[in-house]
C-alpha cells in the first residue's frame, strides 16, 4: 500500500483520536458531546480555502433577484404530483376552531 492509500486512514484515525479527547474533555459531570461539538470540532479543522465563502454571499451567489411574498396562515400542504399542471405549487388549509 503506498502513502496516498493510507492517507485517508490515518485522517480518519486522527479525527477520531480527537474526538475521543473531546469526549474525555467533556467529562462525566458537564454535558455530553452533542452535534454542534462534532461541527465546531471539522469547521476548526479546515483550513481558510476549504471553508469557502459566508452563508449569506454563498446565498447572494446564486440568489440575485428577490421579491417579497405573502405566507397565508394555515397548515401547508405540498400538491406534488398529485397537481398535474402545477406540482410545485402549495395550498394552505386553515383550521377553524370553534369557540363556545
């Protein structure tokens, strides 16, 4: 096996040999070691190039043109192909409740 091969093994190795020390970090008594640890722990991990762009310029990238609409109350339901001519579209059914 040459070292390009083994390359991938040993990063997983190293991840989870970090995570592990998160783990003990966190110790018995704090709180456990949720997802958002796990995410923070890769995010720091990248370097600058790998990050990439803001969340909101990567948004703006392909999202230029923007109107406002109007959210009627109500529960959602999505048509699909349920709607032959529009199966994108959504209806929202209001739930009247009767008051006595």
């Amino acid at each position: 096996m040459n070292s390009i091969a083994k390359l991938p093994n040993y990063y997983r190795y190293v991840r989870t040999q970090e995570i592990q020390a998160m783990v003990n970090r966190s110790g018995k008594k704090g709180r456990r070691l949720g997802p958002q640890d796990l995410a923070e722990s890769i995010w720091h991990s990248l370097s600058e190039t790998e990050k990439g762009p803001l969340i909101i310029e990567w948004i703006k990238s392909f999202c230029s043109g923007t109107e406002v609409v109007e959210i009627p109350e109500g529960k959602p339901e999505a048509l699909g192909a349920a709607d032959m001519f529009n199966p994108t579209s959504v209806n929202f059914k209001v739930v009247r409740k009767i008051i006595s």
